[in-house]
C-alpha cells in the first residue's frame, strides 16, 4: 500500500487535502483524460473543469459568418479543416452555404489550401486560418510560399489567438491550469515561469496516460504547499525556449490585435493579424469584408462552457437538442471541444 502511494495514480487517489479545481486548457487532453479513465481516479474535492483550449470553440461566431459571407457573396472558394463546417453562424453554417453552392473544400493544412490556388488560378481560394501558436506558423508558411508562387488569388481569414492574455483573463477561474503542452513546445515555459510569480499556477502536461497521470499528480503535490507554482512535466517536448524558428516566422508576418473569443469577449492584444506588407494576403481586406456581429443562439452555454462556469451537461440542451449530429454550439461540433467529451464519454 505504502509503494502504490508513491506512484501518480497513488497520489491520485489518496489525495485528502483541500479542494481544488484544475483547467484543462487544451481541448486534447480534456478528450483524453476522459478516454483513458482518469476522471474515475479522482476523490470528490479534485474538480477537472474545462478551459479555452479548443480553437474552434473559442472563435467567435461572427467568423463563421465572415466566411459565409466570402463563400455565398464573394463566390469565394473555402478551404477550411473539417470541424468548422458544422459550426452554426448567426443563420448559417459552411455546411448550408455548401448546399446553397458554396464551395468548401476540407484541406488537412494550410499548404493544401495553397497548393489548391496554384493549381486552379481561377479561382479565389480563402483558407480559414483558426488555431493558437501551434498552428499559426504553418498558415504563416503557406503565405510566403504563396508569395513566392506569385500567387493573387490565395488569402487567409485569420482568427488565430495566442494563449498568454487568455490566462490573464481566467485567472481566479481554477486553482491550477494543465497547460497545452503542443503550444508550449512554441512558446516555451517563461511565460508559464511568470504567471507563477503573478499567483497563477499550473503544469504543462503530455498526451500519454503516464504523462497526464504525472501531471495531476504533481499538481496535487504542489498546491497543497500553499505557494504559487510551475512545473514542466512534459520536458520531452517542451523546453524552456520552445521553438525559436516558429515564433520568428510569426513575427515576420504577424502583429498583435484585440480578438474576441467565443464566452470571453474581446481580450486585448491576444489575436494576430497579418503585417501591413503581407495584407494582400489578408482576405478581410482583400475583399473589404464589412463588420459583421455575431449573434450566438442564446440557448447555447458555450462560452461558460469555456470559462469552467460549468459542465457541458448543465446545459439544459446538451445531448437533447444539441448533438455531435445536429450541434447547437462549436463545443459539440470539434473533436477537441468540452461539448463532444462529455457526450462521447459520458458525464
């Protein structure tokens, strides 16, 4: 008994101190904290809430109906992952546009989508740029390869994020945050090192189940110190200077903006947007896209979803109205969202 105590999963289950609530930023390993049988492992005062972490749960609603607005009036042609087709805009998603006649082509990175406007030059391709640090260098890259295929008819809708002001804005919303270990082998750990000494403690976590159990496990260890921490847990993949090529290439072709994210509202500084002497790739301007306000459908519980305001089974739709099939809000529609854990996985 003494020696399962000093393993993870003994931490685990014989922690008896106080309560404490852990986000997990990233979409990712709320899905596989769930399908490998974690959650069963915790005492009652360990609450796993959700956070953020899910790039198309976080972007707004007024993007899907940007993007419609390119496909339906602009005849633009959509490359775009495939979890955006099915989230609902204001009175559409790309999925209806698509059976108005639309065309949406499911792409698996931004050099797909790149390579597709090379290829049919007759065509004005837009790439729905969506993601945090992890996936912005490689829209970045399809830009400057546009640019050197000579190439007019490529642009980016761009509503990628960046994860540090995002913090700032929960901060007080858990006790500890399970940082996303695939932004942090970008960004690096000193961002995380300084949230600490400002009162916010979290780990960076693998994907594997001995990583995550780790994880947890020092959490636990740590917050029961009293003191605000950080510790890396995933040391395989992330180091202290992440990748100094990818936030070089961001730099060179993108600045800070105020973004708005899908129940935090407009964060200040924590979007990107495309530098002045790359915005002829930037489709807003391209095609002069009038300010469009998202309007959310009001049943959806979505953006507190996303604060940790509460459980995706709350929601008085969740599992009834809004389905993987026919979903009301983003979190149930991507693989990552909180919405489709817990209707896959069961509460």
């Amino acid at each position: 008994m003494e020696e399962k105590k000093k393993t993870a999963r003994g931490i685990i289950e014989g922690y008896q101190g106080p309560p404490v609530r852990i986000m997990e930023v990233c979409g990712t390993h709320t899905h596989e904290i769930f399908r490998l049988g974690i959650r069963k492992l915790l005492p009652p005062q360990v609450e796993l809430i959700s956070g953020p972490g899910c790039p198309v749960c976080v972007t707004p609603v007024g993007f899907i109906d940007e993007a419609v607005y390119l496909a339906l009036e602009k005849k633009a042609t959509i490359c775009t992952f495939g979890d955006l087709v099915r989230v609902p805009g204001t009175k559409k998603s790309l999925a209806d546009a698509r059976a108005e006649g639309a065309k949406i082509r499911i792409v698996y990175s931004p050099a797909d989508a790149e390579k597709y406007a090379a290829e049919h030059p007759e065509e004005q391709v837009v790439f729905l740029s969506v993601g945090f640090e992890t996936t912005t260098p490689a829209g970045c890259l399809s830009v400057k390869k546009a640019r050197e295929d000579g190439l007019t008819n490529y642009s980016l809708l761009v509503a990628n994020k960046t994860m540090p002001q995002a913090y700032q804005a929960l901060k007080g919303s858990a006790d500890v945050f399970l940082y996303p270990g695939h932004v942090n082998a970008i960004t690096g750990t000193k961002l995380c090192e300084q949230l600490a000494e400002d009162g916010v403690s979290g780990v960076v976590a693998g994907f594997t189940a001995k990583e995550l159990l780790t994880a947890l496990a020092v959490a636990l260890v740590r917050f029961q110190e009293g003191k605000p921490f950080f510790v890396n847990c995933y040391p395989r993949v992330v180091k202290e200077e992440g990748s100094p090529e990818a936030q070089k290439l961001m730099e060179e072709l993108m600045e800070p903006c105020d973004s708005e994210w899908r129940g935090l509202g407009v964060i200040p500084g924590s979007g990107l947007v495309l530098k002045k002497e790359w915005e002829n790739f930037d489709a807003r301007k391209k095609y002069a896209v009038p300010p469009i306000q998202g309007k959310p459908n009001p049943a959806c519980r979505c953006g507190d979803v996303l604060q940790g305001k509460c459980k995706p089974s709350d929601c008085k739709v969740f599992g009834k109205v809004c389905t993987p099939q026919h979903p009301v809000g983003a979190c149930m529609v991507s693989n990552e969202g909180a919405c489709s854990a817990y209707f896959m996985y069961g509460n």
